[in-house]
C-alpha cells in the first residue's frame, strides 16, 4: 500500500464582455497552464522553507498585458508576462481596482523593478468544490480603456516569507486579442482544480 499522493493541478479560464445593460458575451474559454511557480510555492510551503503564514501562499494578485505574439508559445517554464500592463497609471485614473507595486520573483530571482499587480478581492474568491477554486477578476468599465489584451497571469503573494512582498507566477494564458473599451467590462472567470 503507497501512501503518495500526486498532485496535477490543472486550470480553465472563460472571460466575458459584460454590458452596462448587463449583457453578456463570452469571449474566450480554453485551458491554461499551471506554471513552474506554483511549484516553487508549494515546494517552500511543504518543505517549511518559505513562509510560516499560510496567507503568503495564496493567490492574490493578476496582472494583464499585451505582449503575445504567438499564443502557442508558452509552458510550465513561464514565469513572466510577456509585457505587462507596466504602470499604477496605465490601469486607467478611474479604475475601481487596488494596485499594488511589488516586485515579483522571476526565474528564481526577486526583480529590482516594481510590478503594478492588481489585488484579487477575497469576494472574487470562491471554493467549487473540494479540490477547486474560482477567481473571479474584474477588469470594470474604466480599467484599460483603449488597451488591446492578450494576456493574463495569476501570482501566489509571497512564498519565500520575505519583507517586501515577492509575489511569484502560478498561471498563465494568453488568449485572443481583444481592445478593451467603455463599452464593457471584462470579467475573467479563472478555475483552478487540485
């Protein structure tokens, strides 16, 4: 009798056009990857190396951007955005979101330059099942109007414990190109299962 256990972490992102009327459309609903940084996390948490508080292995910030230019060019092995959204002020002035700069851990190293990551809601937050949980993100009306997309990327908070909030990638998609306006929102509905 064996007593190991496997993990396969697996994931699936459906975004949506949501309407002032309350319209929706859904837009792109495909599988993503679980990258090479949630592995880095759940080894530190499991081995007693990084943090001693459970809050730093959540997952509690995204980040969009715009840099793909082949959506079939991606793996485990990504640990970055391609060309995230790069300032506080290019989420929009009118943005509802919560912006932090951190800076993030990036193939093994914590980055001098600051990332403007937005914060995940514990209200967007939700248990499916068991082994599944949803992040809901909201991309509102007055965030990246006039920004075309292509990207997205969910970051555990900050595995190694350290002072600064090291945030590092634990899934990534690029999904098909779209221009974000005032027209809608994007919501970004994002399972992972364990």
């Amino acid at each position: 009798m064996s007593n190991k256990q496997y993990m396969n972490p697996t994931g699936h992102l459906q975004i949506f056009k949501v309407y002032e009327d309350g319209g929706e459309e859904l837009y792109f609903d495909e599988n993503n990857v679980i990258t090479s940084g949630m592995g880095v996390g759940l080894s530190h948490l499991f081995a007693g190396s990084g943090s001693d508080n459970i809050v730093d292995y959540q997952i509690r910030n995204f980040l969009v951007g715009s840099g793909v230019t082949d959506a079939t060019d991606y793996s485990a092995s990504t640990y970055m955005l391609r060309a995230g959204v790069s300032s506080v002020a290019n989420w929009g002035a009118d943005t509802q979101l919560s912006i932090e700069s951190l800076y993030p851990i990036q193939d093994a190293v914590i980055q001098a330059a600051a990332i403007p990551l937005a914060r995940i809601r514990f209200s967007n937050i939700h248990k499916v099942t068991n082994t599944s949980v949803r992040y809901t993100l909201v991309l509102d009306r007055n965030t990246l109007n006039g920004k075309y997309l292509n990207e997205v990327g969910l970051f555990m908070r900050n595995p190694r414990g350290t002072v600064a909030v090291n945030p590092i990638l634990v899934a990534y998609r690029p999904f098909t190109e779209i221009t974000k306006t005032s027209d809608f929102s994007l919501i970004f509905r994002w399972t992972l299962q364990f």
